[in-house]
C-alpha cells in the first residue's frame, strides 16, 4: 500500500485533484482512498490530505503519519517543520516550484526530489493560479501509481482542455533528481 | 455493477436515490450537507422523481417527512449534531409514531466547545428516541444500509425509523471506492411501501395521536419494544437475503473478525473498526490472540449476540467514540456492561472503556496497537478497570 500526503494552501485545488487519483485507480480496478484535511478552510491558509493506493481493499480510516510521498503543492510549505513529519527514509518529494531539484535543502534524506513548475503552467495554460490538474501530470509521470491516459481523460472531463494541456506540459517538463537509495 | 469513487455522503445519497423516495426534505448542516445537495442536483437532473423540499429548519424536515410518511410516502433526509438536536421534537413523535422515516446521521460533536468534526456523541444522545440505530464502518456500507434500511424499517410487523451512522469526515467526505448496484436489483429486493395503520387519507379519515391516557400510552410502548424485538431476528434476515442478491453481508447485529480462538478482544463502532482490523492483524502476527467485535446496531442493542460472540474472551475494552456523562465511560461500554452482567464473561475477564476521538481527533493504528497492549497486560485479571482515554499521552502511559 502506497501512502501519501498533499500539502498545500485553501484553493490550490488539492481536494479535486487527489479525487481524480481515487477515481482514476478505482476505473483500473484498484483500490484508493483520500482522507481530507479537517479544519477550517480560508483561501490561502495551510491545507493537506492523505491518499493511499493499494491493490486490495483498504481498511485503514485514518490519517497518514508515514508517508513515502510528499506532494508540495505551494514551495513556503517546505519550511514548515511538520511538513516533513513522518515522512519515509527513501521516500520521493513532488515540489511545485520554479528551483531546481538540487538548490532544495531538505530534511528526510529523500532518495528522488522533483520539481515542476506547476503554477507557472497553470497561469500560462488555464489562466489561472491553480495549479492542481499540473500535479496531476508530475504526479503520474513521478510514481506510476495511476494510469496516465484514465487521469488525462478524467482531467478533460472535469476541467476541460487548457487543464488537461497543463497536466501533459508538466508531465513533461518534470524534473527528477535521484538523491538516494528508493524507499531504502 | 458498477464501481464509484465517491464520498460517505455521496454514498448515502445514491443509496437514497436507489430507493426511489416520493419525498425528500433538505436542510444543511456540515458535515451532511453534501446528501441532500447531491439529491436534489439528481432531482433537478430529472435523474431521480421524487419530490424535494428545502424547509426552512430542521425541526420542519422531520415534520414535513411524518406528514408525508403518515400519507404513505417513502421518505428520507439527513443530518448531524445541532441540526438533530434542533429536531429532536418531531425527531421522537416519528419513532412513537411508527413511522419508516430513513434519516443517516454523519456523526459530529455536540456544542460546546464549538466543533463541527467528529464524534458519535449527537447520535448516541437520542439513542432512546425510539428509532432504529445502526453504526457503519466504510462507504459501501452505507449505502448497503440505506437500502436494507427501508426494507427493514417499512416491515409491517416492525415500522420504525432508523439512522444509519456514519463518522463525519472519516466518512462522509472520505472517498473510496463503492459499488453501485443495478436499479432493478434494488427494485426486486425493496417492495414499494404501504402504509396500513395509521394513515392520513381524506377518502378515509382518521384521527391520528389524540390526547392519549396512561394505559393506552403503556402499550404504545410495550408494541414498540416487541417491534424492537423482533428487529432483532429481522437485521439477521434482511443481512443474509441483501447477501443473496448483491453478494454482500454484515454480519447482521455484529461481526467478529478473528474472534475464533482470541484471548483478547477490542469492541468497535463505526469507522474506527476498520483501523482496528489492521491492529488486530499486526497482533496476530506478532502471535497474540486478538479478535475484533463490531458493534452495528446500537437500538436494538444486541445483547445476546455480544455475550456469545465475548464469551471465553479474558481480556477486552469496548472503544467509544463519544461519553456517557453519568458514568465516566463511553456508552457502548455501559450497554456492552449491562449485557453481559451475571455472565460468566463477567466473572472471568477484564474489561474497561476506551473513549477516543472525541472532536474529530484521529483514532490511529498506533493508538489501537497501544490498546492492545493494555488489554494483553490485564489477561490475567478480572473484573471492570479503569476508563482509558486515547488522547496524546496515552501511548506514553501504556510505554
């Protein structure tokens, strides 16, 4: 069972997004799970989310504390401590930023830092700052956990074409830098 | 068959919708409002024919669904914590009535201190209301029950209304996966419903809840609790017939899990059973006897099903998602106490009360592992300990 935790901030779109992971790995006959944040949502204040996705029914009805996966969704969330609380020794880190992989320090020894500038596509393709349907694309593209072509499809449908042509530009355009030992 | 991903309150809409309700009545209130809005968007998609009412309180949901339930309608609507208790006047004249109403709560603290998350505490409060309760553990299962629920709830040697519980956010909006069964499998399973006693008809005018004395008010309620009774028997047969056509079954009043040689056990209810299967495995494999009962309807309690599936138990705790102020306890503990009193259950094993997730805390694996280990710890014992609460420090105390 794969876990992962969305970071981001109210309106960056993570709900959704995570929603078109479910879904997308329910189609392909697998099993997935999303688990909002509980608080108080404001546009702009820090939100997360847990995901996991498995080959068998999922029983678990909780958060996640050890997560393989970070998905950064604003980079300012990189500084937060609790950000990285948990996460796995030979994990992956998916940042939306404009940096490259290797001027990222972070904690957590991941093995794979990647980064994708996911707000700027967004702008430039949907005109609009919500970059979620972009991390769709790093996502699949960084972890192979849900079927590429179903995510696209489903992207069309709910967001229509200039997110779906933000998905394939930064499914590639995303960077990967191998820092380690994967999942060591 | 068709696989979804969707939310608790998704899942409980569309249970609804597979129903076929003549009459719906929607009022908001976080964490359910997303049941009622998604039926009314499918009304207004001309996907579902029922009628919906946007009433101006809770209070008027339950009153406009015992008019239309009295006239012979099949009816539902939902809701949480304040709006339930806002309710809670026609809430009971519907049970007393006799009333089918299907209402699913998603489960949430009651004020105060202000909260919107979760907790079991709103529907546990009205657990002597006279209706029907059952606790779900995922978002099938609500769905499932939805369904069941009619079947259940319209039989005319029984006619109450029952709650399908579900925890906020850990559920209702929780996306997973949900299969959706056929419309005609749902229609070949559910009879329409037909009311037969009291009815409110102009072509045959009654006079329905008269100021009633004493004695007669007596047997309302010795026939509500022979109703109750039978609703007993009745979840098991509805359980194994809903098997038969879809393939899927509860357990009916509860379900152990791993419960066939276990030393030690964690009593359930809602969501948190879930977690706890995965405890009860890791226990497992670490070579401990761990098993697991959950607990699914709360009214009628299921007494005789609890001692016999507990019985040769040594140590166990019933985990609570809400308090019994009175006892310093949770209250399926307090009820799981009174059904086994003068067991042998009783004599031979310890027990106690684990409250936890209060607020919309999480119930975490770590914390039913630790849970564990306190129950393996107290094998050797006997008798009631000490309520537990898994709150931040308790796997510091259990260390």
């Amino acid at each position: 069972m794969k876990e992962i935790r969305f970071h981001g901030r109210g309106g960056q779109g993570i709900v959704r997004a995570a929603h078109i992971i479910v879904h997308a790995v329910v189609e392909n006959g697998g099993y997935a799970q999303f688990v909002p944040f509980f608080g108080v949502e404001r546009k702009g204040s820090p939100v997360y989310g847990f995901l996991r996705i498995s080959e068998e029914e999922i029983h678990l009805k909780t958060q996640v504390y050890r997560p393989e996966l970070l998905v950064i969704l604003d980079e300012t969330l990189l500084d937060v401590p609790d950000t990285f609380a948990g996460f796995l020794k030979g994990g992956t880190v998916l940042v939306n930023t404009g940096r490259d992989p290797e001027e990222l320090v972070l904690p957590g020894e991941p093995a794979r830092v990647a980064v994708v500038n996911s707000t700027l596509i967004a702008l430039e393709e949907t005109k609009r700052d919500i970059p979620n349907t972009a991390m769709l694309g790093a996502f699949c593209r960084v972890t192979g956990w849900a079927d590429w072509q179903i995510v696209k499809k489903l992207i069309s449908e709910s967001f229509g074409p200039e997110n779906t042509a933000a998905a394939e530009r930064a499914y590639s355009q995303v960077r990967i830098q191998h820092r380690g030992d994967i999942n060591a | 068959m068709k696989a979804l991903a969707i939310t608790g309150n998704i899942s409980a809409a569309l249970g609804c919708s597979l129903a076929r309700p003549d009459l719906i009545a929607a009022y908001p209130i976080t964490p359910q409002s997303s049941v009622v809005e998604h039926l009314a968007l499918l009304i207004a998609e001309g996907k579902l024919d029922s009628r919906i009412v946007h009433v101006e309180s809770e209070h008027s949901a339950m009153s406009v669904l015992s008019g239309a339930s009295l006239a012979g309608g099949r009816t539902f609507t939902a809701t949480s914590s304040q709006g339930l208790a806002l309710m809670y006047e026609p809430y009971f004249r519907v049970s007393t009535l006799r009333l089918p109403v299907i209402m699913p709560i998603a489960c949430r603290e009651m004020t105060s201190p202000s909260s919107i998350w979760c907790g079991q505490q709103d529907a546990m409060s009205v657990r002597e209301a006279g209706w029907i309760q059952v606790y779900v553990e995922n978002n099938q299962e609500i769905l499932d029950m939805v369904i069941q629920g009619y079947k259940l709830a319209e039989d005319p040697d029984i006619l109450l209304p029952m709650n399908i519980c579900y925890d906020g956010f850990y559920l209702s909006h929780l996306v997973e996966r949900v299969e959706l069964p056929e419309q005609s499998q749902v229609d070949s399973f559910l009879p329409p419903f037909k009311q037969y006693d009291a009815k409110l008809d102009p072509d045959d005018p009654m006079a329905v809840d008269p100021l009633t004395e004493g004695s007669i008010l007596m047997q309302y309620r010795m026939s509500h609790l022979a109703a109750m009774k039978r609703a007993l028997t009745r979840v098991e047969e509805i359980d194994r017939e809903y098997a038969q056509v879809f393939g899927r079954s509860y357990g009916g009043l509860v379900e152990g899990y791993r419960m066939e040689d276990a030393e030690i056990a964690l009593v359930t209810i809602g969501s948190m059973t879930g977690t706890a299967r995965e405890a009860i495995d890791q226990a497992r494999s670490n070579g401990v006897r761990a098993g697991l009962v959950k607990v699914r309807f709360m009214r009628p309690f299921p007494a005789e099903a609890l001692r016999n599936i507990l019985a040769g138990v040594k140590a166990w705790a019933v985990v609570d998602r809400s308090v019994s102020f009175g006892w310093n306890c949770g209250p399926l503990f307090v009820e799981t106490e009174a059904a086994i009193c003068g067991s042998d259950l009783a004599r031979n094993s310890s027990y106690f009360s684990a409250i936890g997730g209060l607020g919309g805390t999480d119930i975490t694996l770590d914390l039913l592992l630790g849970l564990l280990k306190k129950v393996t710890g107290n094998k050797r014992q006997n008798g009631k300990m000490e309520t537990v609460w898994l709150d931040e420090n308790f796997l510091g105390r259990v260390e």
